[in-house]
C-alpha cells in the first residue's frame, strides 16, 4: 500500500472554490464511508476548514484521477475545475505534507497552532467512522508527535499567530484607538473565541457576540465581559459595530447586504470594518460593494501576515529540518513492515527445517543410538539445509560476475560488521547486462 494526499488550500484555490468544496462536520462520516466504499480504499482521512479540504488515504491501485473524480461527483462539480487547482502528493511526499501542515509550516499564517486541532479532530472523525486503517493511524500518530516537537524545540510557537491574530492585526493598524472600538463578533467557535481573546487582551471590553445558540453566546461573552445575542438579533446591534468579525459553520451568508445599507444609513456613513473569516463564507459578497464597509476574506489575510512570515523563518527552517529527518523515520517504517511477510515465511521454513531434524534425531534416540552423536549428526544436517540455498546462488552470482549481490549477501548473513561497502540505492538491484544475467538476478530473489 502507498499514502496518497489529494487537496486544495488557500494557496491553489480561491475561497470561492475553497467553500464548495467545504465537507462540514455533519457530512464528515457520509463522506468518509463513501469515497471509502466507492475506492474501495483500505484507509481514509479527510482534512476541511476554512483554508483547506484535503483526502489522505491508503490506496492500493487507485490513482489520484479517482480522488478527483470522486470530489468532483460528491460537490458536483467537473473533475476538471478539481484537477485544475488540485495538488497531489504520494509515498514520501505524503508524508511530509501532512507533517508540514500539523507543523503549521503550510498555513496562511507560518506557525498558526489551530491546524493541528483540526488534523486531531479529522484523525477522530475517521477513527469513529471506522474509515482510518491501521497505516493511517500509525501517520497521524507519528505526525502529532513530530508536531510536538516542533512546538517545544524551535520558537515557531512564540506569540502564537493564526487568522484570528492577524484579524485583530488588520483591525488595530486600521483603527487609530483599537480600546474604543465597538466590536460585533458573529458565531462563538474556536475561531471567534480567538479573536475576542486577542481584541480582549488589547483592552477591547465593548464586544457582542451573537451565536445561533444563546448559551454559547453568552459562554463567550463572560470571558470577555461583553453581551450575548441570538443570530436573529443582529439586525438590531448591526449599526452600533466599528467592527464586524464573523466565523460561524452556516452553508448560505447570514449577513446581507441590505442589513448593512441600512447600518451605514443608521451609522451616517461611518465607516465599517468587516473581517468574514467563514468558509462558505458568511457575509454576502455584495456587501463588499458598499462605499463605507471595508469588507476582509481569509484571502485577504495574506498581506497582512506578511510580516509575521519574516519574522517566523528562522524558525520555519529549523522546523523543516525536524520534519526531514521524522519523514525520513517513518518511511523507514513503512519499508520496514514491506518485509514482514518475507520473514515470516522465512522463519517458517527454518521451523519446517529443524523440525524435520528433530524427529529425526528423536527416532534415532529411541532407536538407542549414542546421544552425543545423534547431536553432532543434527547440528550438521541443520547447517548444511539452512547454509544450501545461500550457497548455491551465491556460486551463481559469482559465475556471472555479481559482485554487488555478493557484497550484500555478506552483509545479510552477518560477515561483516558495517554496511558501509553496501549500496542501497536501486542500482544494486537492477540488471544492465544480459537476459541471462536477469534470470540470475530473477532467481537470486
């Protein structure tokens, strides 16, 4: 089996295609056992959020064309428009993928720390879903881990960043006094509770959040000493709002443009900062129209963490290092596990071997043989069957001058102490010489 990555995020797709292609959390588990059953895939994990949807998966034969096509059918949309902003990483390149964006190192913001809660809360879905086979499992469990570490021994962690920091970023340089600001915070999510938290710490006490459930709202708004409204309600706090961050899980807009014509009406055309974090998004593309509403995707997030990339490729480097050597370590792995079977049936016939020279050592004892010679006679006969084999092709591979294959038998079976002599590159196992010398190679196998 091979790991596959399949995806689209805020650096191949605009948030226009990003929101279509959103599977939310009520659709996860259908989606799950779909495109696992439809692919017959041994193992499958989905990724979705506001910068990215991406499929990790074990695959036996099927290609990356399925995946797009199975995506395309699911949202109905052409393979095509897919395949057009898609990218597609296998084998060792999966794997550095997925370690990067837990690492925070594929993120709209370098180093945000919310990714690897939604890798945590994808790994979960799957789980429960019954979806994630074991090979998935032991990545996503090697890649906290990498995550882990990245966090504790560089500083891409320090003074953690994500959309909601650069939001109240984009805020404080667009509002000369950010503490007397009137802030409407519409939904009550990680995303939002973020940016309360931040415009909080700035000393921000005059917030609202609106919620569709009420006790959430109002959950929110203690931690920031600000009210709480239903959705239902906005209309009526609308006007009052300098700024308007909205990040709520709704598939249509909740906020449209004729609810903020008739703030600005109400406002005397005071201007409006409105920062729609949602994907799909929550405010009416419309409203960006409107001459006193300055209205803020997550792609247009991207200038404004500009400067916080600079300041994070130090560590982003030192990062990129840990992650090398942890892919690295994984692949290995997964090498590893390819000869499990080998030896298995290996061990096998050795089993098989020495307990045919055991029965037989067996009868010849009770047929009052002396004991000591019925030992010497089995040691040598094991010997000679388990040493045969090896001894035959190994005179075959000298006979047709493979010294390559000699030199690593030497390390196989243990008469050398190093590898060092021994490449392990492809060129060892392939043959440029006759079919002849082929069918050697064949039978060496």
């Amino acid at each position: 089996m091979a790991i596959l990555t399949l995806g689209v995020n805020h650096k191949t797709a605009s948030v226009a295609l990003r929101e279509k292609l959103t599977i939310g959390p009520d659709r996860l588990p259908h989606a799950l056992t779909a495109i696992r059953d439809e692919l017959s895939l041994p193992g499958v994990a989905i990724l979705s959020t506001c910068n990215r949807t991406e499929i990790y998966c074990d695959v036996h034969k099927e290609s990356a064309a399925g995946l797009c096509r199975w995506l395309g059918q699911y949202h109905a949309l052409s393979d095509q428009l897919i395949s057009d902003h898609a990218y597609i990483h296998e084998g060792e390149e999966a794997v550095r993928h997925v370690l990067r964006v837990a690492s925070g190192l594929d993120s709209l913001v370098l180093g945000e720390p919310q990714i690897l809660g939604q890798l945590k809360t994808a790994y979960t879905a799957a789980r429960e879903a019954h979806t994630l086979g074991p090979q998935l499992s032991k990545l996503f469990q090697h890649t906290f881990r990498v995550a882990k570490v990245v966090r504790t021994e560089t500083e891409i962690g320090v003074n953690p960043v994500s959309v909601a920091y650069a939001s109240v970023g984009l805020a404080r340089n667009i509002f000369s006094s950010i503490t007397d600001a009137r802030v409407l915070l519409v939904g009550a999510g990680e995303t939002v509770e973020l940016v309360a938290r931040h415009f909080y710490a700035l000393g921000v006490r005059d917030m609202t959040v609106a919620n569709r459930t009420f006790e959430r709202a109002e959950s929110l708004a203690q931690v920031v000493s600000g009210k709480a409204i239903l959705l239902q309600n906005i209309p009526d706090v609308l006007p009052q709002a300098d700024i308007v961050v909205t990040s709520t899980a709704s598939p249509l807009p909740i906020i449209g443009k004729g609810l903020f014509e008739h703030a600005v009406k109400v406002r005397k055309h005071k201007p409006m900062l409105v920062i729609d974090l949602a994907v799909p998004r929550d405010v009416e593309e419309a409203v960006a129209d409107l001459d006193d509403v300055f209205l803020y995707t997550v792609d247009d997030l991207e200038s404004v963490v500009a400067e916080n990339r600079k300041q994070r490729q130090s560590a982003a480097q030192e990062a990129e290092i840990i992650v090398s050597s942890h892919v690295a370590g994984f692949m290995r792995q997964l090498r590893e596990r390819d000869a499990v079977e080998t030896l298995r049936r290996y061990r096998e016939k050795m089993d098989n071997m020495r307990h045919l020279e055991q029965q037989r050592a067996v009868r010849a004892l009770n047929r009052g043989e002396d004991p000591e010679e019925v030992l010497m006679k089995f040691g040598r006969s094991l010997t000679n069957k388990i040493s045969h084999h090896p001894t035959v092709m190994l005179r075959e591979a000298a006979a047709h001058s493979r010294f390559d294959w000699i030199a690593w038998s030497e390390y196989l079976l243990g008469l050398v102490e190093t590898e060092n002599s021994i490449d392990w590159t492809d060129d060892c196992l392939t043959d440029s010489a006759s079919p002849g010398d082929a069918r050697d190679k064949h039978r060496l196998d």
